[in-house]
C-alpha cells in the first residue's frame, strides 16, 4: 500500500468541478433508491448559491458601471 505525505480535499470545487458529479449521482440516487425521475435543473438547490446568481451578484455590486 503507498504512503501518502499529503492529502488534498476540494469540497468547493476549486481545484477541480464536480458539479456535475454531484448532480448526476444524486439524480442517479433518487431513481434507484425512491424511483423518482428527477431533472438536474431542479436539483440545483443542492450546490448552494447559484452560479449565474452569483457572478451577477457580484458583478451588480463591484463593477457597477458609474
């Protein structure tokens, strides 16, 4: 068995994006365990503030043009 020195955990998705991992395996999980067909786009409550929200947000409120 190899000996690690480091262990990286990116539960934000900085360095790589999982989103979509996410999304599939929960989609996958509810169809195998409750049966129920569920699209991604109304499971995107589960990754937090959303994207688009949140560079307009951010957008809005920094870089306003004057």
């Amino acid at each position: 068995m190899p000996k690690y020195d480091h262990v990286i955990f990116d539960v934000d998705g900085t360095l790589i994006d999982t989103e979509k991992a996410v999304m599939y395996s929960l989609q996958k999980m509810l169809k195998i365990d409750y049966n129920r067909e569920v699209q991604l786009s109304d499971l995107n409550f589960v990754l937090g503030i959303a994207r688009d929200f949140c560079i307009a947000s951010t957008w809005n409120h920094r870089y306003r043009p004057s």
